[in-house]
C-alpha cells in the first residue's frame, strides 16, 4: 500500500492540478465572451487540489482501496473478486477527486466573476445516470459547491441571468423524463402530484465530499449507526 501510494499520489495531484489549470482556463475564456475586459482568472492551486478537497490527507483517502479488499477477504471472497473490488474503489475515488477539483475550481473562479450568477450541469459522454439528468435542469448559485455523485463525470458552465430564472430551466427534459418513466412503469403525473421529479432529487451534504446528489430518503450513516458491543 505504501510503495503504491508513493508511486500514485504524485500522479493523482498532478491530474487534480490539471483539472483545475485547463478548468480555470475555461472560465477565463467563457468570461471575456462577456466581457472583453475581464481580468485573468486567479487561482490557488492548493485551494482546490489535494487535502482541499475532502479536508482529509489523501495519505488516508487511499488506503480505502486496501481496506475494501481485506474486508472482501474476511468475508471469504476469492482474491480476483477481492481484488476487482479494490479496483473499483480507487477507480471511484480518482473520478471524484477529480471532479471535486474541477467544482472547487469554479466556485473559486467564478467568486471573481460578478456577469457569473448561475452554474449549470452539462451533461457529457456516451451514458449518463437518472441523478444527473435531472440534476441538469436545475440551476445552482455559484457560490455553493456544485453537487457530485462519486465518479460523476458532469461539467459544470456558468451562467449570466438579469433575474433568478427559477430552480427549473429546462422543462422539456423534464417532460421527456415523464415519458421515460411512465413508458417504463405505466404511470406519470406532469402535475406532479403523483411523481414529482423536481423532487426526486436532493443534495446531502457529506462530511468530505460536499454535496453529493442523491434521491429522496437517502442519508448517508454514521457513527451512531455502528453497533457497537454492549
């Protein structure tokens, strides 16, 4: 664990600091198409990189790879299936380390950008899960972190408004989203009293991660959910 920690770390905070280099960069560009006479966009890379992220040494965040495997172990699990799992987990750490690197870079980024107001999801690549389709006809301040799903691979753009549009700027992905669903299970209420999926969505805020998306009655545990021998 040590030795792959020693060999991967670097490499990992480099790929944040990237992240946050060419989103900073994005903005800049997205911001002097506003205004010609913006100033360049100023970042600390140590703000949104690194223990910035989580507020935990990423020492300890990855040895949570180690620890899925030796728990699948103790619970008899053959070593491929052990391992795969292990895999799996440092997978999904670097995706949202790097996604946390890009919704920190924005909202420092944009704090300096008074034609910003709003940020918004963008949906990219060939799949893209029920959590974020939905989250994407929201609009959020730019001043809260833009809420994640660990490995979500989402881009976030910002966005210039004279007035608050509203938490719902895209009603016809909504509507589509209706037919999904009653196409799928035979019922849908566009009054949303019977499936309202403005709510369906919600962001708790995780003691890392920030907000993270997640449905309805979701929670994430605890200590107090530990049972703990009497």
């Amino acid at each position: 664990m040590r030795r792959f920690q020693r060999q991967a770390l670097p490499i990992i905070l480099a790929g944040e600091r990237q992240v946050a280099t060419l989103t900073a960069s994005y903005l800049e560009q997205l911001y002097r198409d506003e205004d010609p006479r913006g100033r360049r966009a100023r970042l600390d890379l140590d703000a949104v990189t690194g223990q910035a992220l989580r507020g935990v040494d990423p020492s300890d965040v990855y040895e949570r790879p180690f620890k899925e495997l030796r728990a699948a172990l103790g619970d008899d699990v053959s070593l491929d299936e052990a391992v795969n799992r292990g895999a799996h987990r440092l997978e999904t750490l670097v995706k949202t380390d790097l996604q946390l690197a890009r919704t920190h870079t924005v909202r420092e980024v944009s704090a300096d950008m008074p034609r910003f107001t709003y940020t918004v999801r963008e949906l990219q690549g060939e799949y893209d899960c029920a959590l974020c389709i939905i989250a994407s006809t929201q609009r959020y301040h730019k001043r809260n972190l833009a809420p994640i799903h660990p490995g979500c691979d989402c881009l976030v753009k910002t966005v210039t408004a004279d007035y608050d549009p509203g938490q719902v700027i895209d009603e016809e992905t909504l509507e589509r989203l209706h037919d999904l669903v009653e196409e799928a299970v035979g019922k849908a209420d566009r009054g949303g009293r019977a499936v309202d999926y403005r709510k369906i969505i919600v962001a708790n805020d995780h003691g890392e991660m920030g907000p993270v998306l997640g449905f309805k009655g979701q929670r994430f545990t605890g200590p107090d959910d530990i049972n703990l021998p009497t």
